[in-house]
C-alpha cells in the first residue's frame, strides 16, 4: 500500500484557492505520476466566509495556520500568504521544524529569509521549494537545480515582471499615458488594484534577481539593493524616440559575475527592436542563461496569474512525493559562498537621458557642458522642441560612461531650473 | 561514508570523449550538489588507439562493452555508440537487466525501442534517461517530467534539427544552393560528413517528435511515420519568393492531439517572419508546449555539438544521484496508453506549391484545371518567367486544401510532361 502524504494550504487567496482546486482534481494524475496519495487535511486563512472563486471543504479550515502543525500530522505544507515576515515567514519556519516539507511561491520571503531557512530544511531533512516564486509556469529554477546542474553560468537576465512587462507593451502599442495603462492592467487584473507598486519599482524583479543570482552561482542570497529602478518615470513620448532610435523599452533583471563579483540590478533598458528579448510582449516573462557548456538557454512562458503559478506549485510537489531529499539551492548550505558585491559606480553603460527644458538660447550649452565636465561624451542628441509650452525636449545618446559621473551630472540637472522635470534616464542593453 | 558510484562511458566518439572529460573534470562539482563521488571505471569503444580529442586512460579500456558488466561491479552506464540497434541495444539492455543505471543521448534507440527498454528498467528498479536525446542542452524532456508534470498539454512543436535548421537559415541568408550550403555545415561539423541524410530527410527530427509525444501524451511510442518530409527539394528561389510573401521557412517537428487522436508530423512550413519560431536561426533549437494551465512555454537553446550534449548528459547523471528512480517515460509503463492516429488523409493544410514548367500557352490553365479538380482553391497566384530557357516558375498559394486531395494533385502533376520537375510543397503554419 502507498503511502498517503497529508497536505495543507495556507493562504486562499488568489492562488491559494486556484492550487486548491488543482489539487483535489489531479489527485489521480499525481497518484499515476509518483504513486503516492495526497489528501488535503487542513487549509487556512483569515477569512472563512469571504466569498472564493472556489469551493473550500470547511470542516477542515483554521483561522491560525500553527494550529494545523500542533492538531494534525502533515507532510507537505503550501504557504500562499505571500509576505515577507509575518505569519508567512512563522508558518514556513515552524512547519520546517516539524519536518514539513514546505512548498511556497513567495519570493518577498525567499529573497529575504531564504538562506535562513533553507538551514532548517536542511537541518531537519525536509524539502523548501520554490519554484513558482521566479517566473510563473517557466520551471527556471529547476532548469538551474537540475536541467543545466553541471554548468558554469556566467549570466542570467530577462524580463521578471509580467506587470511592468504588460504596462510598457501597451504604452508602445496605444501611445497611451502610464496612468492610464496601469488602470487597465489594475482591470484586468495583471497588477495589484491596491498597491501595485512593488511591481513597477523593481522591487519584484530584484527579489528575483536574487533568488536565480544565488542558484545560478551557489552564493547566499545578497542583502544590497544595488541598482533597483522601476518604469514609473518613462513617457509615451520615450517610447516614440526608442522607435526612432529602433529600439524597444524593457525592464530587465539582470545578474551576472564580473571579476568573480556579483553585479545585480534591475533597470529599463532600450534594447534593440530585433532582439530576442525586445520581441517578449504583454504578461510573458523570459528568461536567459549563459552557461558553460550548454551556451544559451532561452525560457519564455506566462509569467504571472494562478493558472502558471499553480503548475509550478505542482511541480514542486511531484519532486516531493517522487521522493528526494534536496538542499534548496541545490547545494549544501555550507558549501554556498558569499560573494562580494561588485562596485556599482565602477560600472559603465550608454545612457539615453530625456529632459525637458525652456526653449531658450544657452540652456543646451549649460548641458553639454556639464556632460563634459563628467566626462559623459555624446554619441547622439536630438532637440524636439514644443513651441507651444515654449519647451523643449532634449534626448542624449550617449557613449559609454561610468555610473558615478552620470549620477553626478544627472543630480546637477536635478538642481538646474532650467530643467523643468527630474531627466529621464534608460541604460542601453 | 558517501557511497562511491562506479561509472562506464561507452563509445568515444565526439559525444563520448567531451563527456568524459567533463566527468573528471566535475568530479569535485557534482560532490558538492550531490554528496556522491563518481569513479569511472570502464570506457568502451572500437578501436583502443585512435585519435581523440580528449586523453583516454587505456588501462580501464574494453574493446567490447558486454565484458564491462561480466567484469565489473558498474552503477551507472552512458550508451554513447548512437545506433538505433546492434551493440547499442545490446549494451542498454544487459546493463539495465543487470541493475545499472544508463544514461543516453541516443534517440534512434529510445524512439524504436524506448517501450522495451522503459520496461526493462522499472522491472529492475533502475533509472533509463534520455534528456540527451531531444534539443541538446534545453532541459525540455525534464520539463514535461517534471517542471510542467500535471499540466495537461494539448500541442508541442518546434524546431528539432539543428543541422536543418542552420542549412534552412544559410541558404536564406547567403542565397547559396542546397548542396554548397551542406558542404559548409559538413565543413564546420554541423552536417554528419559521410551520411547526413537522417539530419536532411526528417527521420531526426521525427524520432525526437515521438519521444516528445510519449512524454506530453503519457503514451506508448508510435511506429508510424504518417507524415516525414525533409529540406532535400527546397532550392534558393523558395527562400526568395518565401520572402516577399513575407514568410521564412522552417523545418517544424510538430505533434498534437486532434479529438483524442496522435497527429505527429515533420515537414518544412512557411511561416510567418515575425513568429517567434521564424526568428530561432542557424544551430538552435527551440521547442513551443501548449499546456493547461501553464499557458504558452518555450525553451530555446543549443541543440547540437558535444557541449550541449554534455550538459543533459550531466544533468540525468545528477538526478540518478541524487537517488530518486523514475520512471523513464515519468509515469508507470502500464499507465501508458496506445493513442489511435490521427488519420493524416482527413488533415488540412495551406500549401505553397511551386511548379517548374514549359512557357507555353495552356500549361497555367492545365495546372488550375488540376486544382479545381482536386478541390484546391488558389489563393495566390505568381508566375515568374525564365524567357532564355522559356521556362516559368509558378508559385501557388492555396487557401486550406485536403491532405488526401493535394497528394492526388501534385501525382497528377508529376506526371504531366509540361512540369518539368517533381513540385515542391511547403505547408503553411
């Protein structure tokens, strides 16, 4: 007789409500996979009665999720919260020591408390996965874990934010306003109707940064927050001068070791339009790898909503039941480094900066001079004026030029009132 | 004490010997991920002194790789001869029945014999993998085992040949002929050098279709080849004429189900430039699933040479490893079902045809008399006239014409004497 495996789900909201649904309809498909059973004894979640869009079994519900670690025996517990602290972080760490093996897609939580955690799965024996918490239904870290396990990776980057993703491909395509598209994403339900900032940001991407930084290079998980810049700055007028530059706008994560440093960022970048990485549209993340031997691996699939996120939940939960014990960075916590952190102002890139400035004579003087004095060479300007507002809007291109002098000359902008708004800035990838 | 797991590498050729030299290379590495140690005890190939790429140690060398499971306690067995039978059955065989572990890029095998193979080793309780054998170095077969496990997926194509592929996207660049083209990819060790015909004619591409729909459909391998066509008949005017239709053509392993029935194929299509599977060039592969409720995946990488090889190689020998046994096909042999097939007659398809003919009067209303016949229905028309050999090419576009109707047609016009040579038919996507 197989074993049956109890289950609880903590968290029933969005995706905590669809995994549940999963689970109770593919209990024979996962018997016939691994021939275990699964049998969901316990979920929990603050509200019994709020109204779902799936049927929950109440009998079996608790509004305390620790309640469930002292009154029942289970094996697997999914966490679907989805904080960094709080209860998501008590219910994953006291389920741990109880050896649970614990299943989440919260990457707030893994980014921050991962590689504490990860020491007491460890220490207890159980599993801590976490597939879902980078890139939806893409299976990316497995592919790091497992499918590219011998490699050496050199780079990861792409596009992690569906809803960033989804705003700036309806911007270029409506030539409609960030407000108003982030309105009709909020509709739609591809960003957050209360606080969708942590999506826009780049708070999100960097959390998953990190996370494929630390399976990716077997380091700890970092605590500087480097680079992190998100869209709400970029224009639809952006989008028109990246078009005639042949050039799209992505926000990309990015990780990568330069002279054994760990340089981690996420910003927009201009990318070119025949890219690989320009042509990824709407909600789809994409993810790509450089590694040794296998050179590069593509990923692209949704990267958002419960549908995809509920797939790698039940991947992370076949793994279980198919029966391996596996450190959750795919390697002894011991044997992970830290890495040190490469210096951000050491690096350099080509800028494109937008500013709006009176239209009068001396102000492009005022400027080119200060790109001067900071050493900032252009590669390309372009001055469109609008005679109306008696403005103008003035674009560098320029050559490649060292992050702490931009700083610099970008502040001095800030300060120059003849400068109406903060400048716009987008590296070039 | 970790225990020590005894390795055999048989066969040195390109695949072989890169391999064994990242095994020793590794050891350290997969020690770190796994908590195993590796010992290669035993290599296999024909002749003992020929000239390698990487260093060999003779004094582990068989000469016949059955005398390694007579005289040696081995764990674990790479097949690396690349036969579809003889030696490289019998090896996968006797190491299965005798409780080794064996790891193989080889897809001929796995897509004649895959079934009695599988079955062999869940009776012994040992692993058979094959992520070497479909896209090189993209993990795709771990991806449906187990990144998207209960996923319900409806399609999978893409593009499986890279020898093919790099040819296809050679002759649309350079403009170059079939046969210059191939004699640069047997140059550069993309096209085999004696006999490249399995690369060319689409039995690759077609063994890897059926080891993907084994593993998407949970079903027994299919010993049909309803529907294989390869790139042998396109000629450099197809790419032209391609191109302003503004189409490129691709070599597409493409299966599906269609009302519960297997519809597996493999033939050159048109399909459109600004696609996704339009812009994977030279080398790569890429492979598209349509699954519920991930969405829309795609993985896109390396898909041939001894580095990407290695790397699914690496990856499979990791997962044994790590000690969990599988079955190979991700689910019990006896849950795998025989899907009926697709009855290709009753298909349709969108056709470029292109006919070469004598410029005479009558021959165009010969050839639409044809279509009419056959229930083909022209969409476009274009003729483009050789007047020093008084020849013309006409190039049809026809709106979705039966399968069983067009092979009737096109017989029809190969033995009209008017046509000069055998059509080319390229389906659209």
């Amino acid at each position: 007789m197989s074993k049956t495996f109890n289950i609880a789900v903590v968290g029933l909201g969005q995706i905590g409500s669809y995994l549940l649904n999963e689970l109770n309809t593919k209990k024979k498909d996962i018997q016939n996979k691994t021939g275990k059973k699964i049998n969901i004894v316990a979920i929990s979640a603050k509200n019994k009665n709020k109204k779902r869009s799936f049927k929950i079994n109440k009998k079996i519900f608790y509004s305390n999720p620790l309640e469930i670690i002292k009154k029942k025996k289970i094996d697997i517990l999914f966490e679907a919260i989805g904080s960094s602290d709080g209860m998501s972080k008590k219910i994953v760490e006291t389920a741990l020591k109880n050896k649970v093996h614990v299943i989440t897609p919260n990457k707030a939580l893994i980014s921050k408390h991962g590689d504490y955690l990860s020491k007491i799965a460890e220490k207890n024996n159980v599993n801590l996965e976490f597939e879902a918490s980078v890139g939806g239904g893409i299976p990316i870290l497995r592919t790091i874990k497992e499918g590219l396990a011998t490699n050496k990776i050199s780079k990861v980057y792409g596009i992690l934010n569906g809803t960033s993703n989804y705003i700036l491909s309806e911007m270029e395509t409506t030539k409609d306003s960030f407000s108003n598209v982030l309105k009709k994403a909020q509709l739609l339900g591809y960003a957050e109707p209360v606080n969708p900032k942590l999506d826009l940001n780049g708070y999100d991407a960097l959390a998953k940064v990190k996370i494929l930084s630390s399976l990716a290079f077997n380091n700890k998980i970092s605590s500087t927050n480097n680079l992190m810049e998100g869209i709400e700055n970029i224009e639809s007028k952006d989008f028109e001068i990246a078009d005639q530059l042949n050039f799209k706008i992505k926000l990309l994560g990015i990780t990568e070791l330069i002279n054994n440093r760990l340089f981690e960022r996420v910003h927009p970048c201009l990318v070119k339009k025949n890219t690989y990485i320009g042509n990824v549209n709407g909600v789809m993340n994409a993810v790509i790898l450089e590694g040794y031997p296998v050179g590069e691996s593509v990923l692209q699939g949704e990267g958002a909503g419960p549908g995809p996120t509920s797939s790698a939940l039940m991947s992370d939960l076949l793994s279980i039941l198919r029966g391996n014990i596996k450190y959750p960075f795919g390697i002894s916590d011991k044997k992970r480094n830290k890495i040190r952190i490469y210096d951000l102002n050491k690096s350099s890139n080509s800028l494109y900066i937008r500013l709006e400035v009176k239209d009068k004579p001396g102000v492009l003087s005022i400027i080119t001079k200060q790109l001067a004095k900071y050493k900032i060479s252009v590669q390309r300007l372009i001055q469109i004026p609008d005679h109306k507002k008696k403005t103008a809007s003035i674009v560098i291109i320029t050559h490649e030029a060292n992050e702490l002098n931009s700083k610099k000359c970008i502040k001095s902008f800030n300060v120059n009132k003849n400068i109406l708004k903060n400048p716009v800035l987008i590296r070039l990838f």
